[in-house]
C-alpha cells in the first residue's frame, strides 16, 4: 500500500519504519530541516532499540522516504497517518493545533486535485474525543468528499515500541465507514497473524479508548503506590502483596510495580486530558484527579525519607544518583521524577552527582541545576552521603556491592524502584530504604 506519515516524531518513525518493513511504500513528512536532512542522511532520531535495523534496511530498499513536500506525500498515498504532537495546554487539555493545521493543509492540496483519488486520513495522534469529528469537518469546508478519516490509535511502550508495533495486542479502528474498515484491515492483518483482535468501532469510542487504557493503567500504578505507602506503616511488604494480589487472573501480574510515581509523555498528559474532557461533558471522572494529585506526591516520596534519615537537614550532603530516565530502556525525560527530585534535592542544599546510561544529554534540558554529570555507573557514589536509585535500569540490578560501599561515606541506599532483595542488603551492610518493603 502507498502510505503517508506527517510527523517524524517517536510515533510517525516507529509508525513508518514498521509499515515499510510490512512491504508498504511510505513518505514520511516532517517540517523540521535539521531533523529531516539527519534522517536523510540515514540517522535515527530517537532512542529505541531495534528500530534502526528495520529503519536502514527499508532505506536501502527505498520502501521509506522522507521529504518536507506534503503535496508530494497526499499525491502519492492512499492512506495518510497523522503522527502529530498534542502537547498539554496551561489547563490540562491537549492543544489541537498541530492536527488541524496539517488538516487544512491537506483541505487544500486535495482541493487543488479536484478531489480525485480516495484518501483515507487516520488520526493516530492522541486526540480527545470528536477530533475525528473535527478533522471531517475541516475536510469538508474545503469541499472535499472522497475521502473518510479513521481514529487509530496507537499503543506503543517507549523501549519496546518496535516490538509493540510488529506485535500489537490489539488494533483499533474507529470509523463510520465501511471502505475505510476493510482497507485498515487489510493494511493491519499482517501484524496480528497470531489471532490478536482488530476491533472495529464508531470513532468516539476508538478516541476514548486510547485514554481510558493510559488512564487505568496510570490508576493501577498509582493504588499500588499507595498501597506501599500503607504497607510500610502495617510491616506488609508489598512485594509479596503484589504477587499474592496479582495471581489472581482478574488483575494480573502485570502493570504493579509501585515506584516513584509515573512518569512519560503519556500518561500524565492523557489523565490531564481526559480530566479535562470529561469535565467539559459535564460527567467528571473524579478519580483521575486523585490519581494525578497523588502521583505528583509520590515524586518526591524518596526526598521524605532521605530528609527524615538525616534529621531534615541534608544541606551540603553529597547525594548519588542511579537513573535519570522516566523508565528503562530510554533517553526521554519527559515528566521524569528524577527532574523533580533533583530540583528538591537542589532546594534543600544537597549536592548532586548522577549518572545515567542514556539520558543525561537530555537531562541537560529539563535540570540546569545538576551540579555534576558523571560517564561511569560508580563514578558519582565517591564520597556520597547516600545513593538515590530512579531508573531500573538492567546495569544496576546486579552491581558491585563491595565496591559500593567503599566509595560510599555511608552505606546507604534509597531504592525508588525496588530493584534489590532487602534481606540480602541487610546481609550485605547497607541501610536500605525502598517502597512499601521494610526489613
Ligand atoms: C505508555 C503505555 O504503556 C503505552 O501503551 C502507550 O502507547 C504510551 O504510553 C503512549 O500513550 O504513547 P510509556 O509512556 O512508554 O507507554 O511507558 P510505560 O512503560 O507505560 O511506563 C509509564 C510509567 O509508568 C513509567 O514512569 C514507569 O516507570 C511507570 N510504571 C510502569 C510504574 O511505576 N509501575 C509499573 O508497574 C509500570
């Protein structure tokens, strides 16, 4: 099939790449020269394992194009995939103008062709319910009525986003059109080979669904992080809670892990925006603001117990940092804890050495305020008062423990992801702090 992409960002390359690696011809647009001339020069511009081998070899077989020609792109494709930024307003709901700028734009290219050829336009940016509705009506103003517009949104995990792609749990079409199902599910059947579903459904209810499961997975965290948070105060630990709560195949195993509250260019932003949406209706789903609320508080849940450790004073002390990542597997920073702890530790007169395996030049732009930035994992533990544990990232579930606590002035250890057994750290000499688990 001949597909377009606008938008280059982390849904339209892993979106493009995959398509073309399915033996699609697709033109991937973007308006950013810098960004554009690096893919053309065959750079990936993000950080997601195993993308770059699919990326060169559709290259070299010229199935993946990029260009800043949209014309070019609707003229040459059936089916264009909108992979645009939504970015969060002041007020919690997220900004159309991106979707609607480039729906104008294809208006006009598509008016300039007399309307001709059949094009499908799917939405799978994360937009809130009736943007589907709004991107028709754009179309139409400008006349147009050879085309449908699909919601399809897309569920991939940052660090696992090539294999979610390939893979997918299951696919969403939201349309009210009958040619517009049958060409999706042709162009999507190869990725669910194995007997994954393609549900087809009205586009409101396809809109509401990418929200609703970043939303409940946002509140399954954030019960698990107060539960630990409860745990701790009754001797539970909530290792051995999860578990026992999670064989139950009505919750399941995964999905569990309390932590340092939830992180990401997602779910924040979508329980925002689905709060605000669902106020707008009039029908608010008041458990999101909790969920958002105490997920804010959970951020800086580390912070506490290294104040109350030290008597509340940890002005000039020296403080390690593994991870700066919002999660493994990542150089994205967006939303991270790790900004906001440091900015704390920072206002509380703590010095802060840290280290990250993948994200410190991004970290750059979120804390200008990080006094040191160390190139090896036991390098910002030397003469450190504490290590602060953010990212679980795999390099640090196994490491030198003896080496540790000679760098270390104290063997202390505040581990935000639970990523060590607590009996042996016990064995081993650290004081260690986790969540919701007590010695
Ligand atoms: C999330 C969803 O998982 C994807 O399905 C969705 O497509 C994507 O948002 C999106 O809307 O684009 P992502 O933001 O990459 O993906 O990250 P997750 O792996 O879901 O993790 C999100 C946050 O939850 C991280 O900060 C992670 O540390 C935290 N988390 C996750 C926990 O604290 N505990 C857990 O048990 C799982």
């Amino acid at each position: 099939m001949k597909l377009s992409v606008i938008g280059t960002g982390y849904v339209g390359l892993v979106s493009g790449t995959c398509f073309a690696e399915m033996g699609n011809h697709v033109i991937c647009v973007d308006n950013n020269q810098q960004k554009l001339n690096a893919l053309k020069n065959g750079q990936v511009t993000i950080y997601e394992p195993g993308l770059e081998i699919l990326f060169h070899r559709n290259i070299e077989k010229q199935r993946l194009t990029f260009t800043d020609d949209l014309k070019f792109a609707i003229q040459n494709s059936d089916i264009i995939f909108l992979c645009l930024p939504t970015p969060q307003d002041e007020d919690g709901s997220a900004d159309l103008k991106y979707v609607f700028g480039v729906a104008k734009n294809i208006g006009k290219i598509l008016k300039e062709n007399n309307d001709k050829d059949y094009k499908i336009i799917v939405n799978k940016s994360t937009v809130p319910v009736g943007t589907s509705k709004a991107v028709t009506n754009i179309l139409s103003e400008f006349g147009i009525k050879n085309f449908d517009v699909v919601s399809n949104p897309e569920f991939l995990r940052e660090g696992f986003a090539v294999e979610d792609f390939m893979k997918p749990d299951r696919i969403v079409i939201g349309s009210n059109s009958k040619k517009a199902f049958e060409i999706m599910r042709e162009l999507y059947e190869p990725f669910v080979r194995q007997g994954n579903p393609i549900l087809e459904m009205n586009p409101e209810s396809s809109e509401v669904t990418k929200y609703a499961a970043n939303s409940y997975l946002a509140m399954r965290i954030t019960f698990m992080n107060e539960l630990a948070n409860f745990c701790e105060k009754v001797s539970a630990n909530v290792d051995l809670v999860r578990k026992g709560m999670g064989a139950d195949s009505r919750i399941g195993k995964r999905f569990l892990f309390p932590g340092i509250g939830y992180g990401g260019s997602c779910f924040p932003k979508d329980v925002n925006a689905l709060i605000k949406t669902s106020e707008e209706f009039n029908s608010p789903i008041k458990l999101l603001k909790v969920v958002d609320e105490v997920n804010r508080q959970q951020k800086l849940v580390l912070v506490k117990k290294l104040l109350q450790h030290f008597n509340n004073d940890i002005k000039n002390k020296k403080i390690a940092i593994w991870g700066l990542a919002f999660k493994p597997n990542t150089d994205d920073m967006r939303e991270a804890p790790s900004i906001y702890i440091i900015k704390e530790l920072n206002k509380l007169g703590a010095k802060v050495s840290t280290y990250d395996p993948a994200a410190m030049e991004n970290a750059k732009f979120y804390v200008d305020e990080i006094p040191e930035y160390c190139n090896e994992q036991y390098e910002p533990l030397n003469n450190a008062d504490a290590l602060l544990i953010l990212t679980e990232w795999n390099e640090f579930r196994n490491p030198d423990f003896d080496k540790m606590k000679s760098l270390l002035k104290n063997p202390l250890i505040f581990d935000g992801r639970n990523i060590f057994d607590i009996e042996k750290m016990e064995e081993l000499g650290f004081i260690y702090y986790s969540i919701g688990r007590k010695v």
